[in-house]
C-alpha cells in the first residue's frame, strides 16, 4: 500500500495548539490546489491494566494501545511502543479484550478531519480530541504518496513535499510547525514496504511525542 | 474414537457433507493470566494454522457454557466464543501484557466445512502433546490409538435454537 508520513503539529514553547492554527493549516493546503474530498476519522485507545495489587504497576505495558484506521474498517492495531510490538487483528480482538477483562480502555483520542487530493498525494488535516470532550489536544496530518509502497524508495519525494508544505506554511507565521518522527520500523519487524501497521506506529509514536510535550509543559508551569 | 474407525467414518463424512476434506494441523497454546493480572484469572488460546504457506494465527476466547433450564433441554453444549485472526508476532504481545503459556498441544487430523441448516464443521484429530517448548515436529499422541470428534456451528443469540436442531439433526448419522 502506498506510503504515508503521519506529522504532528509541534507548538512552539509557551504556546498551545488552538482551532485557528487548524483553520490556517487546512486553508494552506487547499491554497497550494488540495482538492477537499470528505472526512476521516481514526481512534487510539489506551488500555490500563487491572491488577489486584497496585504495587506491581511495573510489570505490565504502560504503552499498550488500541488503534482504528479509516483504511482498514475491519481491523484493529495494537501497538505496544516499549517492546517495539505491533500486532494487526480482527475488529473481534476488541471484544476478546472486553471479556478477558484483564485490561480496561481508558482514554481514547480521536483524530478526524477533511481528506485532501493534491496530484499523486492524499492529504489528511485533522484535530485531536478526546473522546468525551471537545478541547483541542493537538493537530494531525497524513501525507500519503500514492505510487510508491517502498518506504526506502519514497525518501526523497517525501522530504521535498514536505520541504514545500513547510514553506507554504512558513508564509502563515503560525506558532508552531510539523514534525515527522521516522520509527524505526525494524525495530518492530517490519519490512520497508509498507503497510497499516506501519501507520499504527506512527500514530503511537505522535501520541506518545504529545504526552511527553504536554508533561514537559506542565513540569515548567509548576 | 478409535483409530481404525477413522476411515470409516471420514468415508461416512465424504457422503454427508459433500465437500473434500481438508488436513488439520493446529497448534494450540493456552495462555493463562499471570498472578496479579485481572481481578478475575483469565485464559486465552492462540491457535497457529500448521497446513496455510505461511503459518496463520486466530485468537480464540471461549466463555463459560450456557447454564440454567434452558441449556437442560438442549442436547448440545452451548458456549460464547470469539475470535479474530491476527499477525504473527500474537504470541509475544500476550507474553508482553502478562500472559503465561499454561499448556500447548498440536492437533492433527482433517476437517470438513459444509452447509446443512448451519455452517457446520467437523473435526477428527488427534491430540498431541510437545515434548519440548514449542516443538511441533516431536509431539507425541495424549491418547494413543484414539480420537477426537468435534462438531461444532456458530450461532448468534437470535438464532442459536436453529443452530441446535440442525447440530443435534445432523449428530444422529454420526452415532455408533
């Protein structure tokens, strides 16, 4: 399947993510001739073990995610980023967990927006909520290279869009900018070519950069 | 079942449910949960498909048995099961989230998949244990010179007494 880098939007310091900046980010791409296709949406859940004595919280995943894509409406992803597991299932794992009833969903963001087609790239602009709430944790964007299934081979193609998005954007001044944060798929056991578990990573990997950000945030208010 | 009833009754199978018969070679891991995990234990099994180009894993939850007055006037065992088909590397996300092997086996034997007022499959296969950790090509027979015959059909909560009848229909070929 076609390649995709999943960026994250990187707040500068001081500052927080708000829907204005998503505005300006989704004007920006219909600016440089993106055509607005529909909606998207995808979930991550974290899942928190119960245990019978508290004590031994460290034996068990703190990372241990549920994730859903719009492009695999009938699997579900698992990805457990400390032990560098992934794991593809049926949407069925989902009630496998709920009976096994030794860990509990807790959280879940989702990230949902507008689809965007810019010549052989499929855009997605998104927001990040909570599930129950409708503060903006943050902002998403997936750029997907339609010829290219070689995450090797894409490289370079990939750098120069996004050296051209970023300047496209630049001419905004918005307080902040995107990152992409390359995993080492390896690592997971995962070939070069790609594959929604490999987007399932990405994801797990930009929640965890958003964690980090916001508790460092945090730590220097206090 | 006896061993030397196994041909017979896969020719006796041939006629009823008019499809081929397909080989079985599933290894099972039953995983159970480690001491503090859950506030109640918990057992998953992993099941590898042996006899697929490239081995293919299902993760299968089976609940308790269906109990009370209705289940008595049922001549068939009624339980919640669920699965789902996941990549290779299942075993070691389970390991990860605290789950312990509790046993293994491989069966092997054949199965055959057919219609007849449910989706039916039956299984005859022998069940094997691993002499070592994981080694499918040393397992040596739990019950030497015997079988097991295993009918079974999913059903939903709408539709099971269907199930049932058609299950309990197709059972009176198979008795002796």
């Amino acid at each position: 399947m076609p390649v995709k880098w999943v960026l994250h939007w990187q707040p500068n310091a001081g500052t927080t993510v708000n829907s204005q900046i998503l505005t300006e980010v989704s004007q920006c791409v219909e600016g440089i001739n993106g055509v607005k296709e529909g909606r998207w949406k995808a979930t991550l859940t974290f899942y928190r073990p119960m245990l019978r004595e508290q004590a031994n919280m460290a034996e068990f995943p703190r990372d241990f995610l549920g994730i859903s894509l719009p492009e695999q409406p009938n699997k579900y992803y698992f990805v457990i980023r400390g032990q560098r597991l992934v794991l593809e299932a049926d949407l069925t794992i989902q009630t496998i967990m709920e009976r096994l009833q030794s860990y509990k969903a807790r959280v879940a963001l989702n990230f949902e927006g507008f689809q965007y087609q810019l010549g052989d790239f499929q855009l997605r602009v998104g927001k990040v909520v909570p599930n129950h709430a409708e503060s903006l944790r943050g902002i998403l964007m997936e750029v997907e290279y339609l010829p290219i299934s070689s995450w090797d081979k894409s490289h370079q193609i990939m750098e120069e869009f996004f050296d051209i998005w970023q300047e496209a954007l630049s001419k905004r001044s918005l307080p902040g900018h995107f990152v992409h944060i390359e995993p080492s798929f390896g690592e997971f056991g995962l070939s070069e070519q790609y594959t929604s578990q490999h987007t399932a990573i990405q994801y797990a990997s930009i929640v965890a950069q958003m964690i980090a950000t916001a508790q460092s945030a945090q730590s220097v208010r206090n | 079942m006896l061993l030397h009833h196994v041909e017979a009754l896969e020719i006796l199978l041939q006629g009823l449910c008019g499809v081929h018969r397909e080989r079985l070679r599933i290894h099972e891991m039953c995983l159970k949960s480690g001491p503090n995990l859950g506030l109640v234990a918990s057992e998953v099994r992993l099941l590898c498909d042996l006899e697929q180009p490239e081995p293919a894993w299902t993760v299968k939850h089976v609940g308790g048995a269906m109990r009370g007055a209705g289940a008595e006037q049922i001549s068939v065992l009624v339980r919640t099961m669920v699965e789902s088909k996941a990549s290779k590397n299942v075993l070691r996300v389970f390991y990860a989230l605290g789950y312990k092997l509790d046993h293994e086996l491989l069966r092997v034997g054949f199965a055959f998949h057919f219609q007849r007022g449910a989706q039916i499959t039956i299984t005859v296969s022998s069940v094997n244990k691993m002499l070592k950790l994981h080694a499918t090509d040393e397992a040596v027979p739990v019950t030497p010179g015997i079988q097991l015959v295993e009918v079974t059909a999913p059903a939903s909560s709408e539709n099971y007494t269907e199930v049932v009848a058609a299950m309990s229909s197709f059972c009176e070929y198979l008795a002796p």
